[in-house]
C-alpha cells in the first residue's frame, strides 16, 4: 500500500491536520518516521480510522441522482 504525508492525508481523508497529528502522537493511528524525521502513514490504517473525503464530481453525481 502507497503511504502518504499527514499533509497528502487530510487532502484524501476527512480530517484536520491538527486531528491527525493527535491521533499520530496519541498512538490512535500508526505510523512511522523517515530518518529525516517526516510521518510516512499507511493508506489502510488511514481508511480504517478515516472516511474518504467525496470528490466534487461524486457530489455532483450524487445530487444529480437525489433530484
């Protein structure tokens, strides 16, 4: 699985940076250091403790098919 900066991760998932950076610290999703000390967090512990954020175009979709 691809890993991703806490920076990439809020852009993809539904959280703040500020709410990520507590739950690396808190231990609530892990992750590791690269030696330059930056956080590298597995998609899959991402999706397991976060929602996907939804695209403009799958709300576009989504409220096309409400109305």
């Amino acid at each position: 699985m691809p890993k991703l900066s806490p920076r990439e991760a809020v852009k993809v998932y539904q959280v703040s940076r500020a709410t990520l950076m507590k739950a690396l610290s808190d231990g609530v999703v892990s992750a590791e250091k690269t030696d330059a000390g930056h956080w590298r967090i597995d998609t899959a512990e991402l999706a397991r403790v976060y929602s996907p954020r939804l695209t403009v175009e799958a709300v576009s979709r989504s409220n096309r098919v409400q109305m």
